[in-house]
C-alpha cells in the first residue's frame, strides 16, 4: 500500500500540484494493487446478502451480513491474494457502514485504528451510500429477507405532469432464478406473488455455489481485469434477480445493480484522490469536488451503413446485413472497452450499454478528459480510413458531483439529471460528426472531403457500389460481411486482441473474431459470450456476457434467402418489414422517476441502470427466444436497446409486432410505457435499402398520430383496433371463406372502403354511396349457406350508420381488411 506520506511530504495543495504540472509524477505513484483492493471491496461488500437468504439446512447462513461478505472473502482468500491485498479487503468488506444505530463497533469504519485503512473504508462505506441513494422509505413492517423477493422498476416509471402515486407493479415481483440464456427467457416476466416459495432462494444458492466453485477451479487468479470481470458477469447472474435491501417498500434495486453501482464509483474516487495527491479522510468525505465524470459515446448512420447495400447478388444481402449489424454492435462495445482500458478502470465502468450508445463513470481528471479525446480522435481516424465516415462515433461528456447521485423532490439533481445533462452534449456532437478528423483550426478541410476519382481499370466494388477496386471482386469490407456473416449463425463467443495482427475481423484497431467455442489460451485478451450468462468456460481471460438478437431461418443449416422467407408466407409470397420501438424511452428515463414533495425522488443511478438493462433484456434476450421458438421464419436484422427490425414471412411480421406488443405490456406493467410499430410488405426482389427507410417512415407516421399504434401498409391503427381487425381477418381465413369468396367480390370491398373514407375523411357525399353498392353485390356474389362468416360481416357493414361510433371501426379498415384477405387468398392457409 502507497504511504499517504509519498504525497503529503510534497507539501503541496492538490490543485497546485496539478497547476504545475505535477499531475503526471503523482498519477505514477497510484498504488495499482491499493486500487484493485478498493475496488473488489466495493463489488463484494454486500455479497453476504445473497449467501444470507438460504432459509434452511447449511444455507441457513446466520450472521449480519458484513461478517458473512467477509466469511466469503476469506473462505475464498486464494482467489483474490494474488491481485489484492486481501487482510485490507477483509477489513473494508466488514466494515463498510458506519451507522452506530444498526452495527456494533468491530463492524464500523470508525473503529479501524490505521488512518490509511479507515480511509479507504470511509471511500467504500461512500461509495456505498451514494450507489444505494435510492434508500428512504421503509415498509411499514419488519419482513423477513429471505423470502422477500425483488420488485420491477418499470412500472415506477411516470410520464411527466403525472400526478398520484403508482401501483402498477405493487404486487409484482421476480422469480429467484438466475439471467436467462440461449433463448431460454421466460422467467423474464413479473409475476403476482409476495414472497419466495419454501426452499427457492436455496436453488439459486446451490446453482451460485456451484458456478462460483467452477470459476475459481479456471480462473487466471493472477489478473486483476479477468477476476473482476468474472466476477462481475456471476454478481449480475445471480444477483440480479434479489432485491438489494429487502426491509424497503418497494425493493425494485437488485443486489447486482446495488453491487456494480458501488464497484464502478468507488473507482472513480479512489482514482481521483489518488491522482490528484488528496487520498485522504478528510478530502473522501467531502462532497464539493466534482469528482465524477459521465462519458456517453454513440454511433451515428448506423441504418444508413447497415442498408446500404447496392446489388442482391453480391455474397448475399441476408448474410450481409447480419454481418453489418453484428459489427455496429461490436463498435460500441471494442470502443467502451477501449477507453476503459486506456484509463486503467475495470469494465464495472461500463454501466449501461445498448443499441449503439453507452455509458461510461470516470473519474473527473485531466487525465481522463485528455485519454478520452484521445481516444475519439483514434476512433474517428479508423473508421474515416476503413470505413469511409459511414459510420460516426459521438463522445461527450458530463462532470458532476456527489449530488449526481442524490436526487431531490425539486428535481435539480439526480442521475437522470446528469444523463439529460449529457445527452445534450452528445446531440450537439452528432450534428458535427467526423470534425476531428475532417477540420483544421476550427473550419472544415476541403480537400479532406475529397475522394479522389477512379483511375483507369478501377471501379466501384459491385456489392457497396463505394469502395474502389481493381478486379470485379467485392471490396475488403463486404468481403468480410459475406465471411462474418457466414460465420454468425453458430456464434457463441466473440474473441477480443488487442493485437490487430490477429487472424480476426478488424475494429477500432484490434481483432475481433467469431467462436462457436469458447477462446483457448493465447487466443484472446477479451471474450463475450452470447446469449448465455456463464462465462467461466472463458475463466483464464477477462469476459462477460450479452444478450443479442441474432436469429437467422434456415432450412438443413442453409440460411434462408429473402425469396425463400417469403414462399414461406399464408397466400401471396411477399416478404414483410417489422420495424418497432418505444415511445418516449429517452424521456420516460431522464423524467420518469422525479418525483416531488412529499413523495420521495426515485431518481437514482441503480435504478437507471436497471431501466437500460430491462429494455435491453426484452429487445436482445426475449425477441432472441421468440423468433427461436414461435416465428422461425423471421430474421433478425438488429434488436437492442429500445428498437428492432425484423424481415420475415409478411403475415408472420404483422402477428410478431402483436405479440411483441401483448409481451412488451405484460414486461412493464406500465400504461406510461408503449410500443409502436409498422409493417411494409413487399416483393422479396424490392431492395432492403429503400425498404428499411419506408418501414421507417410508416413507424414515423404511427407515431405521429398519436404513439401507441401499428401501421399496417400505410394505414395507422391502434391496438385494439389492429386486434378486433386481425381477429376478424382469422375467423375468416379460419371458416374456409377466404378461399371460395370470388377475387372480385373481395377488391369491391376494399373499393368500398375507400369510398367510405371518402365521406368520413372528406366528406365527401358520393363516399355514402358505398352502402347500396355493398348490398348489390353482396346480393350478387354471396352464398349465405355456404359463406355465412362472411355474408355475417357484409350484412353487419350495410346495417351500420354513419353517425353510429361502436360498429365504425369495421368501416374506417375495410379497405385494410379487404387487402389482407386478397394477400391471403392465393395460395390458401396451410
């Protein structure tokens, strides 16, 4: 451990040590084990907590629960002696409170005699405070913690303006079983109940016990970054599915998010004291430094990279587009990574990732701003040299204080205020992307927005139409979407070097590559498993897990091609585009959780983050396991964050945006959260690249007309209109009809619908027309015997009056209701 005298003995202020330039001599004397100890102390001080929920036989474990994080700590002491200082990290889990009230002396800071121990204590016991900031209101009864189980956040979640207390998820809680994995996702679901079955907590217990044997038997002891990314990747596992304190109202922060949270600010703390020469009590205690800082980084075209494909021939636009989308969402990640490895702190730095964007906690620290910077400018130089700007990475950054963490009832501090805080910063960099690189002393460089013209025997390459080439070959990069997306259906790890000279796909400068296994030693520095939340198979490097939506139809192993998913559709083969996302996501999580007087502000870090991962959790983990189980025929282009877009079988696009609905309301259980969406069918030869822009502009008029709709083929609904719609349009298809009804009597019915639109939107007269001539031809083209579900709707249309509201519905999406059943019609329904 660094003597604190290395510093004081300079006998200099903090701020005049870095006025000087004395920053770089002090950031050199940070004591790296001191600063792995903090941290693991931070990520296993409540640990005790879930080894305490045992409630019979050896897992009754008895004890508060600082003594049984610290019983963990020693039982497995060789795990962490070789990257901590394990007699310090026993002291600082067991005492990392310091309420006199609810701990005896042995287990306060206040009692550790060495002043640079308690210092480090009184950092973990803060970090602690500030990560459980969400703590305030108690039940109004003692309840027993091993049976108290963990609430859902998103029900908490309230549209600005709202007033009065919400109850939606008052009764609903979360199963005691570990993440999910390899489609395996329905425990993801609040279910009614209040406490855990006898003996449920001991299955997790038994099931954590033996994963946490398995990875300390592999795990490379001697790294620090693989001990606490293992550990990590078991914490969120196993931890995310208890509550953090069970003695609250409304327990809806998880043990892992409680545990991470802590882990990630203690690192910015220690580092800035540590770096700043000012790692003492006194200055750890004091709140007025703005000691952290919010780094949010965003990619920007990623739709316009991922379509922009200009043939269908070329190496396959199905296989490529999974590449293209794999590899947007490996950017993100290589590039968190990165700046989290150029600044020397753990990936509990990361805290929130998904859909292109994440969320990094650094310490607030001339250092961190200038290897921040760096590391943008590197970013933007790769990917203008090997991509040609399509893609752009967005960084900004947000200082803040202690306060940051601490929400009021007037809404002036809090995390979401920080994240609004930068999220304003991060438009303002996406309207100037590519500056960096592209200007020079403040103006843009002509010349470097010039490409040279083509010489002579080079074209374009002919699947991207951009990138020159000598032969009729595709371009290195589409090249290696037509291999990655070879590769990608038996992916179940990817293998991160940091040597760019591996045999792997490039990013941001290093290797990135592939496995259906998981990496042998040398093979990789850095591994992401998917779908499946064990990594000790990896447990010799640092790693962790995500969820990615990553489907793909085959027939015998053979990916489908788009022609082949669309002969798999009920009638005319045309392939559909599911394109869905959440209305008002970003808003709902900066506003969402303020709350004023006497209410208490829910406004927290934990519980933001917890937002971020449930959405990503449906997005990545359930849209994974539906399309796996139930809609095998649609193709996932990319899911995550809060949106999707999915090609399939055109009648299985329009039933997976309902069921993505029904599942997406189910998950929150919260009016205040609601989901758009918008199907366009097409011929399987129309190009994705104007297809995914159309499906993006029906989502924007869905949207437009109020949220919380479908488009269906440009028409807008609500969903409980699409829903008495598509019920109307089975029974029909269900009765045989469809298939004896002439083609002419079905185009005259979408020919009345319009008519009736005529009248209802223009009001125009002739519109009402559409009556008579509805009953002409029913009387001409009907057989009652022998099509009565459908002489049942005709008759039910010519009765309704204009004026009537409770029957319009059936007029205002005849027309729609008409072409569904000619798109059916040919070929019938198997």
């Amino acid at each position: 451990m660094l003597p604190r005298s290395a510093i004081s003995h300079c006998g200099l202020a903090p701020s005049v040590l870095q006025s000087v330039g004395f920053l770089l001599r002090v950031h050199v004397m940070v004591d790296q084990r001191e600063f792995q100890t903090v941290v693991l102390a931070a990520l296993l001080h409540d640990v005790g907590k879930l080894l305490q929920r045992g409630s019979f036989g050896a897992l009754d474990v008895k004890g508060p629960h600082p003594q049984v994080s610290t019983d963990f700590v020693s039982a497995f002491r060789p795990v962490f002696e070789s990257v901590a200082d394990v007699d310090v990290l026993a002291t600082l889990v067991r005492r990392h409170h310091e309420n006199e009230a609810h701990f005896p002396r042995d287990l306060l800071v206040q009692g550790i005699k060495d002043p640079d121990v308690r210092t480090l204590a009184s950092l973990v016991s803060l970090s602690d405070n500030l990560s459980s900031s969400e703590r305030g209101q108690r039940s109004e009864q003692w309840q027993d913690f091993k049976f108290v189980p963990l609430a859902p956040v998103l029900p908490r979640l309230r549209k600005a303006g709202t007033e009065g207390r919400v109850d939606n998820g008052a009764r609903l809680h979360a199963r005691a079983a570990p993440c999910p994995g390899d489609g395996d996702m329905p425990g993801i679901f609040p279910e009614d109940f209040q406490q855990y079955a006898e003996g449920e907590m001991n299955l997790l217990l038994q099931a954590f016990g033996a994963r946490f044997r398995t990875l300390a038997d592999g795990l490379d002891r001697s790294s620090f970054d693989t001990v606490i990314s293992q550990l990590l990747g078991i914490f969120r596992a196993y931890g995310s599915c208890i509550p953090s304190n069970t003695q609250e109202e409304y327990p809806d922060v998880s043990l892992a998010d409680h545990l991470i949270g802590t882990a990630a600010i203690a690192a910015c703390i220690y580092r800035f004291h540590a770096e700043s020469g000012s790692l003492t009590e006194e200055a750890v205690r004091a709140t007025d430094a703005k000691r952290f800082l919010l780094v949010a980084g965003d990619l920007s075209g990623i739709q316009r990279y991922i379509f922009d494909i200009a043939t269908q021939g070329a190496g396959g636009v199905a296989r490529r587009l999974r590449a293209r989308s794999f590899y947007v969402q490996l950017l993100a990640e290589v590039a968190a990574l990165s700046i989290l490895e150029r600044l020397n702190l753990p990936v509990t730095n990361e805290i929130m990732a998904a859909g292109g964007r994440f969320y990094l906690l650094v310490p607030n620290l001339p250092s961190a701003g200038d290897g921040i910077k760096e590391a943008a400018s590197e970013f933007d130089r790769w990917l203008l040299d090997n991509l040609g700007a399509a893609i752009a990475l967005n960084v900004a950054t947000h200082a803040f204080g202690d306060e940051g963490f601490r929400p009021t009832s007037e809404g002036r501090t809090g995390f979401g205020t920080v994240l609004r805080a930068v999220n304003t910063l991060l438009a303002k960099a996406k309207l100037q992307p590519m500056a960096r690189p592209l200007q020079r002393d403040g103006r843009w460089d002509a010349d470097s927005l010039l490409l040279p013209p083509l010489g002579p025997g080079v074209n374009a390459c002919p699947a991207c139409g951009h990138v020159p080439v000598e032969t009729d070959e595709a371009c290195p990069e589409c090249t290696r979407d037509r291999e990655m997306g070879a590769q990608l259906p038996r992916t179940g790890w990817v293998a991160l070097n940091a040597d760019a000279a591996g045999d792997g796909f490039r990013i941001l400068g290093k290797s990135v590559k592939p496995l259906e296994e998981p990496p042998r030693g040398g093979e990789a520095t850095f591994a992401i498993r998917l779908n499946n939340a064990d990594t000790t198979p990896a447990a010799g490097i640092p790693a962790v897990w995500r969820y990615v939506a990553n489907h793909v139809p085959a027939d015998d192993g053979n990916t489908l091609t788009f022609e082949e998913m669309a002969a798999r559709s009920h009638g005319k083969k045309l392939l559909g585009f599911l394109k869905a996302d959440v209305d008002r996501l970003g808003e709902l999580t900066v506003f969402g959780l303020r709350r004023e007087a006497p209410e208490q502000d829910l406004d927290t870090v934990s519980r933001v983050v917890a937002i971020s991962r449930a959405v990503e959790t449906f997005f990545s983990g359930w849209v994974q396991h539906l399309v796996l189980t139930e809609f095998k025929s649609c193709y996932v282009v990319f899911s995550g964050g809060d949106d999707l877009f999915v090609v399939g079988p055109w009648d299985e696009t329009l039933r997976l945006a309902e069921r993505l609905r029904d599942d997406f309301e189910r998950y929150t259980r919260n009016p205040a959260m609601t989901l758009s969406a918008a199907v366009l069918a097409t011929d399987p030869r129309y190009p994705i690249a104007r297809a995914a822009p159309e499906a993006e502009h029906l989502l924007r008029a869905a949207k437009d007309a109020g949220r919380n709709r479908i488009n269906v083929f440009g028409r807008v609904l609500t969903w409980d209109d699409w829903k008495l719609l598509r019920s109307e349009w089975d029974g029909l298809l269900e009765s045989g009809e469809v298939a004896q009804a002439t083609s002419a009597l079905l185009h005259s019915l979408r020919a009345y619908g319009h008519m009736w639109e005529r009248w209802a939107i223009d009001k125009d007269p002739l519109g009402l027309r559409y009556q008579p001539m509805l009953a002409y031809a029913a009387a001409r083209n009907i057989d009652a015997p022998k099509t009565p579900k459908l002489a049942a709707l005709v008759d039910r249309l010519i009765a309704i009056r204009p004026l009537e509201s409770a029957e319009r519905w059936r007029l205002d999406h005849l027309a729609l209701l008409a072409h569904l059943l000619i798109l059916s019609k040919q070929g019938g329904r198997q």
